[in-house]
C-alpha cells in the first residue's frame, strides 16, 4: 500500500511482537520496517512498565506514539501512580498471591528470563502487579472474588496474573482508536487479556504461542476479520501484518479501477 498513513497497528508484547523465550523482534523488521517508513502508527500494549517499554519503543523506531502500560493500567508518560496503594490493598487479601513487590530480582529474572538489569526496570511499577498463585488452585478462584470485591480488576496473561485498580488494554485501546480515527486497524495479540482488545480490530490477530496453549475461538474469527498465525511470535506477526497489508492494497486498488 503507498500511503499507510491512516493505518493503526496496535500490538501485545511478550509472545506476539517478541519471541517468548528471548524477547526479540528482530524477525519482525520486514513489517516494522514498512510499517516505519510509511508513516503508519504502532502502538505497544502490554503487562510491561513504562521503564521497560519506554526504551524498546525507541528501538523499534516509534518512539513518538504512546503506549499502553502495565496491562491497561496505564499510559506511558501518565503522571499517577498508585502501586504502594495496590500493595496495601493486596496484602489483605486472602493469601496465596506471590507479586513482583514480593519477588527480588533476581526471582523476577529467573522466572521471565530477563536480564537483571531488565527484572529492575520491570519491578518498577505505577499502577500494577503481576504475580503467580502459588495457593492451591481450587483457592484461586474466591482470591479473584475478594480482589474484585476489594475494587480490584485481575487480567491472566501469557505469564502472570496481574492486579490493578482496573483499566484494561482494550480501555486504553478504545481511548486511542478514538483519538487517532484510523482508516483501518490492526490488532495483535497472544493471551486471554488481549481478547477485549481484539474485539475491536477490523483485522484481529491471534498470534501462536505454543508456551501458553490456544486462545479460545473469538467470534470474529467466523468472518474472517480475526486470524490466526501458524509461526509463533514476531515472525507469525510480520507475515499476519504484511499479509493484512496486501489484502488491503488489493481492495484499494479494485476500487481504483472500477
């Protein structure tokens, strides 16, 4: 497509852009690349922090377009923070919640495989927490109840279980679809906290993740407004995002000629 001006990419991190194991991107450069040059908008959504995601965007070449942080929670460059609020709010919960609060870095790097340096920066929470049940399972479920009870929203990602005073992806996606008044969008991601978010894509992307099993079958997919990719992670990315691209060069250049 020429002029991708008007197109909005708004995109998961952990299993969708980036590779699960070692988080890079680099096998979704020929999209990103196409997506850069022509002006088209991306936007990063996750359960990471501000700290995390404010570099990587630089990196990936976007650094003007928000993100949306900390599971929804968030706005990288928002001014509120909230955290120590949310632990107090946690810890009279019953217990069975182990949180990033809860965890060094060092546990925080071995059980997302981040750096040291990156398990710092992920610990740097504003509106959030992330964490694993460690209680017996048939216990999770009156946990949910009583954070939801205590005014809490819990999300399950790829990874963690995460915590907040409520926003999710698909509230700050809506916010920004809104704002920017796309042409068309296209929205990728890998986990049930992405399905909200995926609903309101006129192209959706469920990419592969085979470290954290199937989505549930989304009811865009009887369309054909939702896919699925077969390669995991950014290279299924790319290939979804350029083949999305194509279709849409096809439709425009069917209706140039007649």
């Amino acid at each position: 497509m020429k002029e991708l001006r008007d197109l909005l990419v708004i995109t998961d991190l952990d299993g969708t852009l980036l590779d699960h194991a070692t988080y890079s991107w680099a096998a979704a450069a020929p999209a990103l690349d196409l997506l850069r040059s022509s002006g088209a908008g991306l936007i990063l959504a996750s359960s990471k922090t501000a700290a995390e995601i404010e570099p990587l965007r630089a990196e990936i070449g976007f650094p003007a377009w928000p993100s949306i942080v900390e599971n929804g929670s968030g706005l990288l460059g928002a001014d509120a923070d909230s955290y120590d609020d949310l632990r107090r709010v946690i810890k009279n919960l019953p217990q069975g919640f182990h949180g990033f609060g809860d965890m060094d870095a060092q546990e925080v790097s071995s059980r997302t495989g981040l750096s040291l340096d990156a398990a710092e920066r992920a610990k740097t929470r504003q509106y959030s927490e992330p964490g694993l049940w460690t209680g017996a399972s048939d216990e999770l479920p009156r946990f949910i109840e009583a954070a939801i009870n205590a005014g809490l929203t819990a999300q399950q990602g790829g990874r963690f279980l995460t915590l907040s005073f409520g926003g999710t992806k698909a509230d700050r996606a809506l916010e920004l679809i809104k704002h920017y008044a796309p042409t068309h969008t296209i929205i990728l991601g890998d986990a049930p906290n992405d399905m909200g978010m995926l609903d309101l894509a006129d192209s959706g992307v469920i990419v592969a993740n085979p470290a954290t099993g199937d989505m549930p079958r989304l009811p865009g997919e009887d369309t054909g407004r939702i896919r699925r990719t077969e390669k995991p992670g950014p290279k299924g990315w790319s290939e979804a995002v350029l083949d999305i691209i194509q279709h849409l060069e096809d439709r425009e250049n069917q209706r140039a000629n007649g």
